[in-house]
C-alpha cells in the first residue's frame, strides 16, 4: 500500500511540476482493491506526503488523517463505471480551462484526438464542484472516453494506470493548447469521421512491442 500511496503523490507532484496544476487545484485517484486512494483537500502536492492520501471505499466512507479531495464524487463514480479504469486525473490546466470556460468541445482538429477515445474531446456542462451533479455530467461525458472538459472548470482524464491518466492530461493540455492557438488565426479544418476511423484503426498498434513471432 505504501508504494501505491508514494506512486498517487509522484504523479500529483509531476502535474505541478509541469504547470498542469497550480496550487491546491486539481486531484488524483488511483484504484486500490475495492476502493481507491484519493489526493486531500487543500494541500498543495509539493506539502503532501505518502500518508496523506486518503483510502476511500465505494460506498464514500474515508479513512486516513486528512479529508479528501472535494472532487471525491467523480472519483468515486467514474472508477465505479469503468472497471477498465484505474487512475483518474482532473487538472486546472491553463489552455483545458480556457476552452471549459468557452464551454467548447474540441473538435478532430488534429487525429491526436483520437488519444482520448473519440472524436471530439467532450465539455461536460457546468455544476457546481464537488456536487453530485458534476460527478453524473463527468460520467456522461466520459462515457466511452479518455478525457473530458468540464464547463467553467477543468479538464478530467482516465487511464489504466497512473502514468496512462497523466500521458492523456499531458496530451489533451497540448491538444487544447493547440486548438487555441489555431482558432486565432481563424477556423481550423477539421478531419472527416472517415479519417479519424482510419486513425482509430491505426492506433490499435500504437506504442506497442511487436510480439516474438513477428
């Protein structure tokens, strides 16, 4: 268990460390057994420690020293309807969070859209956080998906381990960035749902080894 506690806080560290999350903002889970550990509320990632991290069962019951994360909810219930999931990542990332506030969707600008899942990247509408109706519009929003925005907010993204959730978070923070970028000197071309189903395609192959027989 200390491992997984020490591998939640690396990650933490490594989404400030590249400007991901500033602050207090932002929060990582990670599936233990059958629950989860969850980031605290209110501590920033270079002041958490190991034993800060917050076991939680599927039922919302917490347990450990500090309070969890306000964003608890989302955790909780994506891992609840993914079992494919193990690591959930939500950022305040600057370019995510500018296109959320815009309440945009990303669009197959660029077929590296295709790494969270889809089409599009999704824009969950807006809800309070930490609210029950933030966690169902999240759910919504992923279903099927990597990675979603949430209006007025942030960004949320999904792996099969911690290191998948931050490589998605990294990648969709590029994607938006370049989005935005695009949109200033007009409207980008998007790629038609033919050409993204042939990138779909060829990402099936995408990252892996080659197996021994060739």
């Amino acid at each position: 268990m200390i491992l997984i506690r020490e591998q939640l806080l690396a990650i933490a560290r490594k989404l400030s460390d590249y400007g991901l999350n500033r602050g207090t903002s932002g929060n990582v889970s990670v599936r233990v057994g059958d629950g989860f550990l969850v980031t605290p509320t209110g501590m920033t990632a270079e002041s958490m420690t190991p034993h800060d991290m917050v076991q939680m069962d599927f039922d919302g019951q917490a347990q450990g020293k500090r309070a969890p994360t306000s964003e608890w909810r989302f955790h909780r219930d994506i891992l609840a309807a993914r079992p494919e999931i193990a690591a959930v990542i939500h950022t305040h990332a600057m370019f995510s969070t500018t296109l959320a506030c815009l309440r945009r969707e990303i669009p197959p600008f660029h077929y590296m859209i295709a790494v969270a899942g889809g089409d599009t990247v999704r824009c969950a509408p807006y809800a309070l956080f930490g609210s029950q109706a933030l966690s169902d519009a999240a759910v919504t929003a992923l279903h099927e998906r990597k990675a979603c925005l949430l209006a007025n907010h942030g960004m949320i993204s999904l792996g099969r381990d911690l290191d998948e959730a931050f490589a998605v978070a990294l990648e969709v923070e590029t994607l938006c960035e370049q989005y935005w970028r695009a949109l200033q000197a007009g409207e980008p071309h998007l790629l038609t749902p033919e050409q993204m189903a042939e990138v779909h395609e060829q990402f099936k192959g995408y990252g892996r080894w080659k197996s021994n027989d060739g």
